[in-house]
C-alpha cells in the first residue's frame, strides 16, 4: 500500500536517514522504532503528505484512507464523546449529518420530491455501509478505552487532556482506514485499556504502523518492524523480542567484519611503511597501495550505550514502612476506599491494580500524605524517607532552567560529574543537559523528575506511573536501579513488562473490595487468569 524507495531526509546539517526502502502492505502490523530524534514523526509526516522527502519516491494508492493519532488531539468540545466520536467515521459520518440535516428539513411539513429522493439515495447508501451499527460500534470502542456511560454521554470539552487523547484514538478505530499510523497509543491507557487495544490492532484488516514505548504492545501486536538509527533504515521480520536479538546479532556481524577488515588495512599498511624505501619492493608496494585505495571501507558499527543509574545507599527504615488501617476516603457520595487496611514492610514491592476509579491514585496520595483521609489513617513507620513521584511533579519544574541547572537546584552539593552521570542515565547525554526545560518534551520531563527523586536515594519510593512517557531505554534503566534499590516501592503502573520486572505484592482495587496477591505479577496473573482487573488473560 505504501512504498519508500531510496527516501532520503535532513534538517539542516542533521540527516535523519538516507537511502530508505521499506513497504507497508495490506493489514500489516509494524512498529517503528528508533532514539528520540531519530526521525520516526517524519515518517509519518511523509506518509501523510504535510513533509515530502529530499530525495526517493513515496508510493501510495490516490483512493487509500489514513488515520494519524498523533500526541497533540488539538481543541475538542460542544458535542458529546459520541458525537465527536462517529463524526471522525469518514463517509459514513457525513452521510450521517446529510441525514440529520435532511430529517430536519422534512420535520418542517411540506417536503419538496427533490429533498425525498436525496434522503432516501443517502439512506440507502448509509445501510450499505453499516451506518446504523456505527454508534454500536463506537460504544463498544468507547467501553474498551474505558468510558463510562456518563462520559460517553457528556460534553467532550470538559474532559482532561488524556481522556481527549483516548476519544481522538477512537475516532480513528471506528474510522477503520486502510492505514492507521499510531504515536504512542498506549499513552493515558491503563492496563485494562491497553489489553483491550492490543486484540483490537490484532484484530483489525487495517494495516498498522505504530511508535510505543511499550514492549509488551509491540511483542503482542507487531509482526515487523522498521527501525531508524544513526541515518539508517532496516526492516526486520518479527515482533520486538525477535528484533532486539536479530539487532544484537546483525551488530556483533557488523563489529565482526569491521575488526577483520581493520585488521587486514594494518597489516597491507605495515608492509607499505615497511618496504615503502626499499627499491626491490616498490611494485608491490605500489600494487598494495592501489589496491588500498579501491576497497571500500567498512563502517564502525554504532555502539549502544547501556545506561547505569546506581542507588546511594539509603538508611535502613522499620520493618513496618506504611501502615494503613481502615482508611476512609469519600468524593462526594461516592466512597472510593471503605475501611481499607494494609501493612507495607520493608524491601516490599508492591504494585497497586484496578479498573478506572477504583482508587489507585488515591491510595498512593494517601500514603504520600498529599491528601488526607476521611477515616482512618494511613502512616509511615519509624525511620522511613519518603521520594513521592506523580504526573504533576513535570508542573513543578522551572522552565527558565536548563536540565543542568534544574539537577544542580537540585542537588547543590553534588559533583558536576555526579550530575552530567545522574542526567546521561536518563537520557541527558552530551550537550542533551543544557536543553532549556521550557522546551523539553512530556517524557524528558518526566525522565527529568524522576533522576531528581531517585537521586535523593530515599528508603521509601512512592510511584504514581513512572513509566509513562518513557522510551524503552529508559524504563531498562529505572528497571535495573530498582532491582538493585534496598528499599521499599509501591507503585501504580500500566506496563506489565515492568511490573513483571520489580513486583512481589500485587494489591487489586475494585467493586468487591481489595485483594492481595502475595507474589509476583505473573504470579498475580497465573492465580487470576487475566492480564488485568476484569479482563480475561490474552496470550502473545
């Protein structure tokens, strides 16, 4: 369906890549991978027309539709969720308004023939696309993202920004176009979302390119993926796991064929320095000079730097780190925790789950002390330092800083070689630590917050979504550190290969009360059957 031949692409001196050959064909699933950077939002913007390349050819049919969920859903509001929903429904949704339209002008009394016939030519066509399956349709796809009927029914301009990012994805999902191109679509989703979206994409005879930092997504819905790196751009058959080991295997070749050939251009070049003076061997040293000339060079493979934050060490707390004993907590009527009871120990890592609303966010506010309790309480044990992590800490930053500025704010006694470390360990590298944080992005934000709270080193972390936003790169990082952390965490997250990499205590929230799983997430699944609260368990 669409086609990249020999496309080249560069932003001033940067060249993003050269020389790219790549296809999408009818209902592939691929994943586009590569650094922030990289030029992945090019692709798409090619795709899409609003870029054109500098050099190649882009092919695509003049009849093929296209959806683009990108992270910007722009202004939404005077219709409900429904509404905006079905009007994205392409075809289908315009003769949906013709019809309203029409239906509104024969509601006047005195039809003329020609307003008839026009009705009943976009009737017709309207049945044979399945239009009046298309609110069905959208209900069911607003149920899977996680709506509620009250929100289905409201005003979309009095939703948040993550829950407008959910209503533009389901735009493009009914649409069903011939490509959907997805930027992180996984972004705002919770698992139960997430699990939902992933048999959608599986499902779907859409062809399927998407950006996710979630590799468990990836694994479950992509079958190729096209990777962009240092200007070059490789297609490998497979999902993500098959990628990262064909990746790791291409490149020890790569560093293979590089020593072998820099081995021999050392040897051909001792024996040119060796017997360049002498008289007898001047033909061959001509001959071996010559022949140095023509062989065309391999290129030093790119190295992937593996990122290292490691923990100071923090002081020992209690045994008994948060305790929480019939905790009450009431939005309006509605009690969101009812006695709730729980005791974290030390070294524990426990991860909080369940369906929209059933408090997860708050119990973790709870315990931080942001927020106070109804009834009940909810306390920290002898000797314990809290490091509280949320969304809203990004708000708190001071944008007139630079990344380094902020760490030195931060941490005013630390080294500047501590700091250049702490900011290179999350994705702060080089010349990266004097970005302005005006201009940083959701995720360098968020990757910024937490090298400061982590840095702090305190014996009790707190973690509201740390993983939203955050490359894969990134999140292998803060997976490794927490491995190695001798403290304790509770922690809400949507990204089951991280939770599959740091919980021993499963807490699950919902409609019968709260239940605790005392072991690992696979553990957690294996005894519940499902990947999340509520849904039934997807295998890969």
């Amino acid at each position: 369906m669409i086609s990249f031949s020999g496309v080249g692409k560069q932003y001033g001196p940067q060249i993003l890549f050269l020389d790219a050959n790549f296809q999408v064909n009818n209902g592939e699933k691929i994943g586009l991978v590569g650094p922030n950077g990289a030029g992945k939002s090019t692709i798409f913007r090619m795709v899409t027309g609003d870029e054109l390349p500098d050099e190649g050819t882009i092919d695509k049919p003049k009849r093929m539709t296209l959806g683009y969920f990108r992270q910007d859903v722009g202004e939404m509001g005077g219709r409900s969720v429904l509404a905006e929903v079905v009007s994205g429904a392409g075809p289908v949704a315009e003769l949906k308004e013709e019809m309203d339209r029409l239906e509104g002008a024969m509601a006047t009394g005195d039809v003329p023939d020609h307003v008839l016939d026009r009705y009943g030519e976009v009737q017709a066509r309207f049945l044979e696309l399945g239009g009046y399956d298309l609110e069905s349709e959208a209900h069911g796809i607003l149920h899977g993202l996680g709506f509620t009927q009250d929100q289905v029914a409201g005003d979309v301009g009095r939703l948040s920004g993550g829950w407008k990012m959910r209503v533009a994805l389901a735009r493009i999902l009914l649409a069903k176009p011939d490509v959907m191109l997805l930027d992180e679509p996984t972004n705002y989703l919770d698992i139960e979302s997430i699990v939902w979206l992933e048999e959608f994409l599986r499902g779907t005879e859409s062809a399927v390119v998407m950006t996710c930092h979630d590799r468990e997504v990836m694994n479950r819905v992509v079958k190729k993926i096209i990777e962009i790196d240092g200007g070059a751009v490789r297609v490998y058959t497979g999902n993500y796991d098959f990628f990262e080991a064909q990746r790791a295997l291409d490149a020890a070749q790569r560093e293979a064929a590089y020593a072998r050939q820099q081995s021999m251009l050392d040897k051909e070049m001792r024996f040119v320095e060796r017997f360049k003076a002498h008289a007898a061997k001047a033909a061959q040293v001509q001959s071996r000079v010559k022949k140095l000339d023509k062989i065309e060079r391999v290129v030093p493979p790119r190295r992937q730097v593996e990122r290292v934050f490691e923990f100071k060490p923090s002081p020992r707390s209690g045994d008994e780190v948060v305790k929480v004993d019939g905790l009450i907590k009431r939005y309006g009527n509605r009690a969101v925790h009812d006695g709730l009871s729980l005791l974290v120990r030390r070294r524990e890592r426990w991860v909080v789950m369940g369906e929209n609303g059933t408090g997860k966010t708050t119990l973790l506010k709870l315990m931080a002390g942001v927020i106070p309790p109804d009834g009940g309480r909810a306390e920290l044990g002898a000797g314990v330092s809290l490091g509280y992590y949320a969304q809203v800490q990004m708000e708190q930053l001071d944008e007139s800083r630079t990344v380094l500025e902020e760490l030195m704010a931060h941490a005013p006694a630390a080294g500047m070689g501590v700091l250049r470390n702490l900011g290179g360990a999350f994705g702060f590298s080089g010349d990266d630590v004097e970005k302005p944080v005006s201009v940083l992005s959701g995720g360098e934000k968020a990757r910024l917050c937490l090298a400061k709270i982590l840095y702090d080193a305190p014996n009790l972390l707190i973690l509201d979504e740390p993983t939203n936003h955050l490359d894969i790169a990134t999140k292998a990082t803060l997976v490794r550190a927490l491995a190695a952390y001798d403290g304790t965490l509770v922690l809400v997250s949507h990204d089951r290969a991280f939770l599959r990499a740091v919980a021993t205590r499963v807490l699950e929230l919902g409609p019968e009360g709260p239940h605790l799983y005392p072991g690992t997430y696979d553990e957690y699944v294996a005894a519940t059957g499902r990947e999340a609260p509520g849904l039934r368990h997807a295998d890969a």
